[in-house]
C-alpha cells in the first residue's frame, strides 16, 4: 500500500511500523516517476512516499542528498537505503535482502 506524507508530525508514527519503505522524491524528478511505476507493484512492504519539496526537514534529517531514494525502516530505525532509480528486479532483489 501506497501512502504520501501529508503531515510532518506523522513520519515518526508511520515508520514507527514493524518495516516501511520510505521513497524520497519530487514532483518535477523524472527518475521519481519512473520509480513510482515501479513502487506500484510492491505488495510485500508498506510505501510512505515523502514530497522533499513539501518536508525538507525530514530529507534533510536521513541526509537525502539525491532523488529518488529509497529508505528501509525498521520499527522506527533506518535499515537500508538506496539512491537513484532501480528497475523491478533490483528493487525485488534489494526488498527480499532486507525483509
């Protein structure tokens, strides 16, 4: 399930979850987009999608320095990130190494 931050107060709560995928991007990032087409097919992991336009703090706080990325959480604390686009597979392969 696809969820977009819509509230800073409620990230903490969010990732406080047993393991959610945090997926960092913009509106206006091409890569981000062709990411999100990728995200829709992931059933195994909850998606917070967090706009770094609209929650600068938050990017800023897990050193979001490019877009796309993509940030593993598990319950609360940071587990795996990745940076940039990956197909399909690579984020199959990545998931099933940290889940």
């Amino acid at each position: 399930m696809i969820k977009y931050l819509e509230n800073e107060n409620d990230f903490a709560k969010i990732i406080a979850n047993d393991l959610v995928l945090v997926d960092f991007y913009a509106d206006w990032c091409g890569p981000c987009k062709m990411l999100s087409q990728v995200l829709e097919q992931v059933t195994t992991i909850n998606i917070l999608k967090v706009n770094v336009d609209n929650f600068p703090d938050i990017a800023k706080n897990y050193q979001v320095m490019s877009i796309p990325t993509l940030i593993i959480f598990k319950k609360g604390e940071e587990k795996s990130k990745k940076i940039g686009f990956v197909s399909q597979s690579q984020l199959n392969d990545w998931l099933e190494e940290n889940l």
